[in-house]
C-alpha cells in the first residue's frame, strides 16, 4: 500500500512592512514613542493605564492611541473582563526582542530601543 502524497505546502506570508513614513512620523511624538516602550514589553494595556503611565489625560491619551492604531502599530482587542474596553498591545508585525539592555523593536529599517 502507498502512503499518500502530502498536500503542498504553501511558502510564509511575507512580514508586513509598515512604511518608513507612517512610523517615523509616529517615533516623532513623545508620547507616542513612551507609548509604544510600554506596550514592547508585550503585556495588554487599556487606555486609562496607559494615561497614568504616560501622565496624560484619557483623551489626549486615546487621540495618540488612535494615531498609532490607524499606522498599524497597535492593535486592540475586547477585554475579557470589562467588555466596554479595550485592550491595546503592540502589533504582531513589529518583532520585539529583549537584550541585556532592554527591549528592542524592529522595524526592517529603523531600530528603536527602550
């Protein structure tokens, strides 16, 4: 009896790149960059967490997250335990490594440190 052939394998989605522009113009805010630190550390924020870590106001706070949202560098999901928030975290596409120094994202041509 013969074994029957294995189904073809498909070859991995390329990474998706986010373009230079989107994320320079992000890293260029303050806020935005102390933002994305915390979320590198790949643990799930709501947006009044974040507001006390970044010492910001809700709103001023939501307005960057939203800004970081629409440029594909945070991602949300419903909180399990109040679903009338959300949860942000940093976006899958951005691979975080942790250094004797910190944290490290990669952009493909930018390097962040935090």
């Amino acid at each position: 009896m013969t074994q029957p052939a294995a189904p073809p394998t498909l070859p991995a989605p390329p990474p998706q790149v986010i373009p230079a522009d989107t994320v320079y113009a992000a890293l260029g805010d303050p806020t935005r960059r102390r933002l994305l630190q915390i979320l590198a550390h790949g643990q799930p924020h709501t947006a009044t967490t974040l507001a006390g870590n970044v010492s910001k106001r809700l709103d001023a706070t939501l307005k960057h997250l939203v800004a970081l949202r629409g440029a594909g560098l945070v991602v949300t999901a419903e909180n399990p335990q109040d679903g009338r928030r959300l949860l942000y975290r940093l976006a899958p596409a951005i691979p975080v490594t942790k250094t004797a120094t910190g944290w490290e994202m990669d952009f493909g041509y930018c390097l962040v440190r935090c």
